[in-house]
C-alpha cells in the first residue's frame, strides 16, 4: 500500500492529568503515516487524485487547539478515528504522538496507534 508521511508536526492542545498540566496549552509531535492508494495520482500527476496532506495538517492542528484530553493515550486514540472518518480515502492510519517536554531527564514520551479503515 502507497503512504504519505508527515513527521514532527507540531500541535498546541490542553492535556494532561495534574492540574499545574492545565494551565496552558502544551506542544505535542505528530507523525503520521497515511495508507491511502497513489496509483492514479501518481499516473496522472493531477492532485485530485491524492490525498491533500495540508488539509491533514491543518486538521489535526485544529484537532489538538479544541482537545481537552487529560492522556495521551485517549488524545491519539480519538485523533486516528477522527482521521479514519473525515478522510475515508484511508485505508490505515498509523499514528505516534509525542509529549516531548513532559519528563524532565527524558527526550520524550510518546504513544503509537494504528488502525485500519471499516468498510
């Protein structure tokens, strides 16, 4: 299966269990790889026939600004079904978010969650 990549997009969102976590917003990394076909993209070379990646970004922006998860693990769970419904072109989503300022001697924290689309 062809799939489109967008790595380290970062995301603003309110999340987190303590209540210090939610004051503010904090920044979160998204890497996603989208299953979708590309064969008739890429036989034609017109942009109808892709998924608009930038719309991708835009929306899982969007996503995280309205988000109030108090986990991470619920945030990227809800984040992939959000996908799998509003691009229904996706035949996989394989999803990673980071909580990269979370843990003070630690680069990172993440989740990883992949799914497939239900027909």
């Amino acid at each position: 299966m062809d799939k489109i990549h967008i790595e380290g997009l970062e995301v603003l969102s309110l999340i987190g269990v303590y209540d210090w976590e939610r004051e503010y917003q904090q920044r979160l990394i998204v890497d996603v790889v989208l299953h979708v076909d590309l064969s008739k993209a890429a036989n034609t070379d017109d942009v109808s026939f892709t998924l608009n990646y930038a719309l991708v970004a835009q929306g899982l922006s969007e996503f995280a600004s309205r988000s109030e998860y108090k986990l991470i693990e619920a945030f990227a769970s809800n984040m992939v079904d959000w996908l799998l419904i509003t691009f229904p072109a996706l035949k996989k989503v394989q999803l990673k978010l980071s909580k990269p300022d979370i843990l003070p001697k630690a680069k990172n924290v993440a989740v990883e969650f992949s799914r497939e689309q239900i027909r």
